[in-house]
C-alpha cells in the first residue's frame, strides 16, 4: 500500500511541474491579447531613391500572433521597432552588435500602417534611409516588439542584398 501511495505522489509531482507557464510567457499563455511572436515579410529588393545607385530604403510587413490564434492580430500596446545591421549577421552575431539604423512606432500610431489579409492584420512599412545609404552589399532587418512589460519579442533576422554595392 505504501508502494502505491509513493507512486500516486509521485505522478502528482510530475503533473504539477508540467503545468507551468512557457519561459517568456509570464503567466500569459492562455490569453488572447499578448503577442508571442513577430513575423516579418521582407520585398527582397530595395527601394530606389533619386539618388543614381543608391537604396532609399525597403517595404516590410510584420505581423504578430500568439499562442491562442495563428493569424496576424492588432498591436495595441507597446513599441514595434524595425533594426537594421550593416552586412550579414546570424542570431548570435546580432546579439553584440549596434543597428545601424532603428525605426520606431509605438502602438497608438499604428492604424495607419495596418492592413488586413487573408494572413490576419500585420502592419506595413516603407523604411527610409534618410540620409547616408548603408556602405555594406547586404544589410540585416530584425523586428522587435516591446510590450508594456514582460520580454520583448524578435523576429529571425532577414538579410538583405543592396544593389550596386
């Protein structure tokens, strides 16, 4: 009997530990507003200014998603943040290197890049260099999404050719 009681606590145990929340969740797994993931849509060539040879910039889309439903949804707080680094970079180079550049929209004047389609709503931008165009033949685009508060959520890095470099 003793036995039986040992292995009944036991299988208590291990049932609890698996109810935890997801690492990065802070307890928001089951809701339907906190965005778990970031997805961004690169047009795979630049833009061209007025400038002969030189990008002015690049169309991105982003979309965000949780855990609760696959297809894009509406940020309503927070920043959504567009990083660019010069040249090619993986996930851990990333991690110790500066953006170049860094485009910045908090949440409240995000109804005018937003659209919908049949992948949900996701946002829309035409990123500008103003000013000096990258010096490196690729350049590297992240999004970032920091909520009010909890971990701030990236994209995979999206490396990008720069024509005529």
């Amino acid at each position: 009997m003793a036995k039986l009681s040992a292995c009944g606590l036991l299988l208590a145990l291990l049932l609890l530990v698996g109810c935890g929340t997801p690492s990065g969740g802070g307890g928001s797994f089951g809701r339907s507003d906190v965005i778990h993931e970031l997805h961004l849509l690169v047009l795979p060539v630049p833009l061209k200014s007025s400038q002969p040879g030189a990008p002015s910039g690049f169309a991105v889309r982003v979309f965000a998603s949780n855990r609760k439903q696959a297809k894009g949804m509406p940020i309503r707080a927070g920043t959504l943040e567009l990083l660019g680094y010069a040249g090619a970079l993986g996930e851990a180079e990333l991690r110790a290197a500066q953006p170049a550049r860094v485009w910045s929209f908090p949440a409240t004047g995000l109804a005018g890049n937003a659209t919908v389609s049949s992948l949900g709503v996701g946002y829309q931008f035409a990123l500008s260099w103003e000013g000096v165009p990258p010096k490196q033949n690729r350049l590297t685009l992240v999004a970032r999404f920091t909520p009010p508060s909890g971990p701030a959520v990236y994209t995979a890095p999206s490396v990008l050719p720069l024509a005529g470099r």
